[in-house]
C-alpha cells in the first residue's frame, strides 16, 4: 500500500486539469510528477474503495454502483496522462516509471476486485437485480461489472486470491518489458544510405527517408527504419534486392535479436502466466477465459470464421506468386524467389495488370486533406464539427487540438492527433482518450485522441500518405468518433468499452467512406496542382482495390491463427518460438509470406492484454463492417441521412450499453454472414 503523500491533488495539474479549453497544463507537468501524484491518487482511491466497501447502509445503485464507477477520479487522469506519454512520447525516465508503475497499479486494481467486502455489496445488488426494476443499462452495468469481479478472482480462496494478484502482476510487468524491448529494437535499427543506393525510389520515400537519417544524426544520407511508413514502401520501390532482403530480416526479427531486448523468455513465461490464470478461475484455457465475454464466445467459433478465410487466401496467393515469378524471371532475376520479393514484383504486377503504381496516388493522398476528409464524413454523417485552435500545449509540439462540436454549435469534446513518426513513440496506430463521456455524476464531455506514425516529410514539405495509411488515418478516426459521439449514462460502458471483437465494427466501416467518390474528387487534390484525382486514376485504384488479397489475407489471418493456436491450449508452449513454427507449418504458410506480427513483437497480444485471444477480431468485425456499409449502397446513398441516424445511434453512441447483436441488429435488421466480407476481400 502506498505511503500517504503530502501532494494536493485538487491543485496539482496532473490531476486538476486547469489547462486551456480544460486540458492538463501540460507545461507544469514534469518527468518527475508523476511517482508522487500515483502513491497519492491509489491512495485516494484506496480510500474511496475502503469507504463503499465499509458502508453499513444497505446496498443501493448509487452507494454502491455508481460511487464505484465514479471513484479513482485523480487516478484515472495522472494515469491517462502517464500512459498517453508512455506511448506517444517516452524516454528512460517515463520508461523506467512504467516498470515502477505497471506492478503497483495491477497490485491495487487486484486488490479492488478481491475486495470481499466490496464484492458482497455487489452480489447484493445482482441477486436483488430483478426486484430493483433497473433500466436496460444500468442493468447491463450490474451483470458486467458482478461477472468481471468473478473473473477477476473475487469468488476465489484466499491462496488462490494471493495466487492471482501475483499472476497478475507479474503480467503487467512482462508486458512492459515487452513493449519496451520492441520499441527499442525499433529505435536503434536503420539502415544508411547513400545516393547510390536508391534505385527505383519514388520522391516521397527519398525525402522521407533523409528526414529519418536527419533525426538520427546523418544529414545527408538516407534511412531505412523500422516504421512501416518507411519500410513497407521501401520493400515495394526499392531495385536493390540486397537491401529489401536486409530491412526484411529486421523487421521480421524484432524482438529476436538476442541480448537485453530479446522478448523470446518474456512470451514464453507470458503464456505459462496466462495458462495458469486460465485454470485457477475455472476455464479450460486462456482463449476461454478472454472469449468469454465476447460476440464469438469460443474458440470454436473463432476457427469456424477463420479457417474458411484462411483457405481461400491461401488458394489467392498461390496463384499470385506464380504471376510474380514470371515477373521476376522476365526481370532476369535467377534467385529464389523469397519474401523481400514479394511487395515488390506486387507492385510491377499491378503495375502491369491496372496501368499505375502506388506512387502516382501518394501526390493526390496529403496528410492534412485527408484529416479535412475524416471531418467532412463526420460532419456529413453526423452532423458535428471541428476547429483546430493553435498554441496549446499537449505531450508533444506536433500533437494537434479541436474542439469538437454538434451542429446546434454546442461543444461536445475535444479530438487531439499526434500524427508523425519519431524515436519516442512506440510503432503503429491507436486510438485512446484523457477523458471518456458519461452523463454519471456530474457527466464528462470525452477528450480523444488519435497516434500515428507516418514519415514526417522535410520542413516546407506536404506529408503525402500511401492508400493504405490513408485508410489507416480514418481507421483510428473512426474510433475517435466512437469515443466522442458516445451518449451513456454509465463510465464503464461509454464509447469503445465494447467487446474486444465488436470494437472494430465503427473503425473498420469508416474506412469505407474514403473511397466514396464524392471524397475523394473533394479532397484527394494534387499536391502542387490542387487539381482533383482523374477519374481514370480513381477507377483504376478503385479496380485493384481486391489486388494483392492473397498477401494481405494470409499474412494478417497467420498473425490471428497464431494468437489463437497459443492462447486456445490448455497449457503453454515451453518454446514458443518452435510453437510458432510449428503451427505455421501445419497451416501450409508460404515460405515467401511472413506473419503481418510475428510473436517476438506481437505487440497486439504481448504488450499488454488487450488482443490476446482476440486478434481474430478485425476481421470478426469485418464481416459486420462490409455489411454494414453495404446498407448505405442499397440505397444508392453513402450519406443517407435516416441510415446515418441508425448508425449513429446504435452503433457509434451506444457504446456498451447493449449486447452487440441487439445494436447491430437495431441498425441493420439481421446479422450478416461471412459472405461479404469475403467478396469485399477479392477472395472469392
């Protein structure tokens, strides 16, 4: 338990957020804040707990309840501030807090939920839930936060309590080693070149890639790093055979390199954790334990949507790679073709088939017409706004603020990006938030905000992004809109707290309105003409939009099959490396294919908790999402303002409030079947 602190948290700007437009002052908020502001807020919060859990009056809704998902306030904002910068903008100092903090806060949360006292208080409440005549949602809440206290051990011993919490510590630790290993791997690894050395490369690459030597203390040359932003295209354009094959090692062996950031002992003993909490609460594996609360439910389920996709995408990318190694022998390449080949004989294949490459896109793709694109769908679709104001502070110079409002000019929240790639933020894309939205208590109006690591391009320079990241922009947009149109009562059920392969549905669907034509011929504007895409070149990328399915569906489905082929047994794989072989063998995985995320940076299902068991769920909800967007093309309408109400209320304001199947249905009138998704992939 921590030691009393003499810190003020009513004043401190960690947790009484005075900032502008009431954000943090992030310019009072140091390094060394944070240590002395969490011992204080876990004990305020302990304090709270002991407070609810010693009351003697007789259980209620709000003594119980609500002043459980009301309390921890000044936890909840030092730890959303802390974790925002252990992600978005780290170094050894915020490192080493992680280790420091990671155990303590598993340490307290463990304690909360085997609270026995605590936990009797709530099983009052879910035994007398009928007679309590609650609302749909309250209701909801009680059965999900009585199951989450049984998951969580509070029907457990007292050893096999004592057991858990240190399991459960012990995993919040490992998953910070982790994160913090592959970070590190992807920070200290870059490939320099020279002039010489960049056959086939397309300007925007060239010029990304003197950015990234210029970070790193090499004006003048060029790098290849890590981040996808500059590695995929580096794959794809590059003619030097030699060097695709030395990014492609390193890429595909981060978190394998021997030494202090080696993860191979961090999974290993990862698993063996997971599979021993698995048992002491009762399931027959860790894959049943997380899936639990889910719309798949079991494994089985998983497999029934997995390996039909996994077939076919196996049958596509056979019969691409034949195509690809007549490319390459016409090329007058003699070697063996392997998986550095394979973006870029991908490439000069659509090339071939659609008369463009991915290069003549990137002018017409900037980075701020494409954020003008994700406000202007939203604005459509939902009627709410954006306006950037200038000057504020956050955790890094390049994050950017908005405020957020309804159409009656209102203000609903505040949207914060942070969008270039750099050696402090850790690699890919993610949406989270400083604040959610509830109408509880006093209610809170949701502070979101959306990471990303594109390559930053010179100074005076328009960032120019691929298709793919593109989509990836209004991917993590999509969340965001998820988070801010968000209109519960209840904290724990607000914005994308939703069932791990639900979560995907609005992110995923808002995608598809980045291809709707009207998008694109209002903001896909060349970057030095500011004239609109050709319609040629619209249709063409339109065309190939199913092209390299093959690819894209087996290294994504290997990465989902892997996850689960662990997570499904009922003990742990001693060698989980040889596991992974193993399993990828029996599945026939082309050699010429790697994992999207092979598992020494599995960062999805080993840096943390969130997608164990649960990587399958992007294409879980890829199968609502094609469907879903499929509403919209019935009605030959992609803004159809009664289907936008639909959607806006049942599936992006909902939150948890209902089962997923109730929502989807409430919006679209059935469940849908794989069918689509499939045909939306080009697989069938």
């Amino acid at each position: 338990m921590p030691m009393p602190s003499a810190v003020d948290l009513a004043a401190h700007p960690l947790t009484s957020w005075q900032g502008p437009l009431g954000l943090p002052d992030f310019t009072r908020i140091g390094d060394g804040d944070f240590s002395g502001v969490f011992d204080a807020a876990l004990t305020a919060h302990e304090a709270e707990i002991e407070a609810i859990a010693g009351n003697a009056e007789t259980p209620t809704i709000e003594n119980t309840l609500a002043a459980l998902e009301l309390g921890g306030e000044a936890l909840d904002h030092v730890s959303s501030i802390f974790w925002c910068r252990a992600g978005a903008h780290t170094n050894e100092a915020i490192q080493a807090l992680e280790r420091e903090i990671s155990p303590k806060m598993s340490r307290h949360f463990s304690a909360i939920s085997m609270n026995e006292r605590l936990f009797a208080r709530i099983d009052d409440l879910y035994q007398r839930r009928d007679a309590l005549k609650l609302d749909s949602e309250t209701l909801r809440v009680l059965e999900k936060t009585w199951k989450n206290f049984v998951r969580s051990g509070a029907k457990l011993d007292a050893e096999g309590k004592k057991r858990l919490a240190a399991i459960n510590e012990e995993l919040s630790s490992l998953g910070t080693i982790f994160g913090q290993n592959l970070l590190a791997d992807e920070r200290d690894w870059a490939l320099f070149l020279d002039q010489a050395d960049l056959a086939g490369l397309p300007e925007f690459l060239k010029s990304a890639m003197a950015e990234a030597a210029e970070m790193r203390g090499q004006k003048g040359r060029y790098a290849v790093t890590l981040s996808r932003s500059i590695y995929e295209p580096f794959s794809t354009f590059s003619e030097r055979r030699d060097l695709r094959e030395i990014a492609f090692r390193a890429f595909t062996m981060r978190g394998q390199n021997g030494g202090a950031t080696d993860n191979t002992a961090v999974v290993r003993d990862m698993l063996r954790l997971r599979a021993e909490k698995a048992k002491l609460l009762g399931y027959p594996s860790y894959a049943a334990l997380k899936l639990d609360d889910t719309m798949a439910k079991t494994p089985q389920a998983v497999h029934k949507l997995l390996d039909p996709v996994w077939e076919k995408a196996l049958e596509k990318a056979a019969s691409d790679q034949i195509e690809l190694q007549r490319l390459a022998a016409e090329a007058g390449s003699n070697e063996e073709f392997a998986a550095w080949d394979w973006r870029f004989y991908q490439e000069r294949l659509r090339a071939e088939i659609f008369a463009f490459d991915e290069a003549e896109l990137k002018p017409y793709l900037q980075l701020d017409r494409i954020i003008d694109a994700c406000f202007d769908v939203a604005t459509k679709l939902f009627g709410i706004s954006f306006e950037e104001k200038q000057g504020i502070a956050t955790w890094h110079p390049e994050a950017r603020v908005f405020v957020v409002r309804n159409a009656d000019g209102s203000e609903r929240g505040l949207f914060l990006a942070d969008y270039f790639a750099r050696p402090s933020k850790r690699s890919g894309a993610w949406m989270s938030a400083l604040k959610s939205g509830y109408k509880l208590g006093d209610g809170s109006r949701p502070v979101i905000y959306n990471i990303m690591n594109f390559a930053k391009p010179p100074e005076g320079e328009a960032a120019l992004l691929s298709v793919d990241e593109a989509k990836t922009l209004f991917h993590e947009f999509g969340h965001a809109l998820h988070g801010m149109l968000t209109e519960v009562t209840w904290p724990s059920v607000a914005g994308t707290s939703v069932s791990r392969d639900f979560v995907e549905l609005p992110s995923q669907l808002y995608e598809h309105w980045l291809t709707v034509p009207a998008v694109l011929e209002k903001h896909a504007l060349h970057v030095t003409t500011g004239k609109p895409m050709p319609k040629a070149l619209v249709d063409k990328m339109l065309a190939a939009r199913t092209f390299g399915a093959g690819f894209a569906t087996v290294e994504f489905t290997a990465s989902a099959l892997v996850d689960m082929a662990y997570h499904a047994r009922q003990d742990a794989p001693v060698e989980p490396l040889r596991f992974e072989a193993e399993t990828l063998e029996k599945l026939n995985m082309p050699k010429t294919i790697a994992m999207r995320h092979r598992t020494p940076h599995f960062g999805h299902i080993f840096a943390g908790d969130g997608y164990s068991a649960g990587y399958y769920s992007y294409m879980w909800s890829e199968v609502l999402d094609a469907d879903a967007f499929a509403a919209f093309e019935e009605t030959g309408d992609p803004f159809n303002p009664a289907l936008a109400e639909r959607l806006r209320k049942n599936i992006y304001a909902a939150g948890g409030s209902k089962d997923p199947e109730e929502l989807y249905t409430a919006f679209r009138g059935k469940m849908p079947s794989p069918e689509a998704m499939m045909v939306k992939r080009g697989l069938v």
